[in-house]
C-alpha cells in the first residue's frame, strides 16, 4: 500500500473528498463532511480507520501492524501501518468498513 493507491481507493468512494485541514503531513478524506480515513505523510504511511469497537481490539491482536488510533478515540479508531505486512485487500476492507460507518451516521 502506499498513498497513490489508497488516495485513488478513497476517491472512488461515493461523495467523498479529501483536504489537509491539520497541516501538509495529514490527508483526510470525508464522506459528507464525516471523517473516514487520516493518512500520515510524513515518513512511513499509516492511516487511522474508524472501526466497530470489538473489531477494533480483535484486529489489534492478530496485527503488530494495528494500534489504537493516534490522537484519536482508541475505542473507536485504529492506526494502521501500512509496512507491507497486512494485504491491500485486508485495509482496503477496512477503509469500506469505516465509510460505512460514517455513512450510517448522517
């Protein structure tokens, strides 16, 4: 994963945008206002989703790769370091797995 592939994943989300409304080293993207995924941009990439409090510690298990969401609620967020070692599939289901939570929360 690096931040070609998942800005051009995010974008092709339905009524999405992105900004950088924290500074040039976070990209944010939006589904209607309604923050989904925070992207680091400086140094290694990690992104911070959005998660089912349940799944969030189930995932922070079974990845080294999956920590509480910095600077963010951790019951509710999880960073993830996108090293290689977690498959793009795995994180791009993830990312539609916080879209749709945000989605429900119009």
């Amino acid at each position: 994963m690096n931040i070609e592939i998942l800005r051009e994943y995010c974008l092709s989300k339905k009524n999405v945008t992105e900004s950088l409304p924290f500074g040039d080293d976070t990209l944010v993207f939006k589904r209607k206002e309604k923050i989904f995924v925070l992207a680091n941009l400086d140094g290694d990439l990690s992104i911070n989703l959005k998660c089912e409090p349940a799944l969030a510690l189930e995932l922070r298990e079974k990845y080294e790769s999956v920590i509480p969401g910095y600077h963010m609620n951790k019951k509710h967020w999880n960073t993830v370091f996108a090293d290689g070692t977690i498959p793009d599939r795995e994180i791009f289901e993830w990312i539609d797995h916080s879209y749709n939570l945000v989605e429900r929360k119009k």
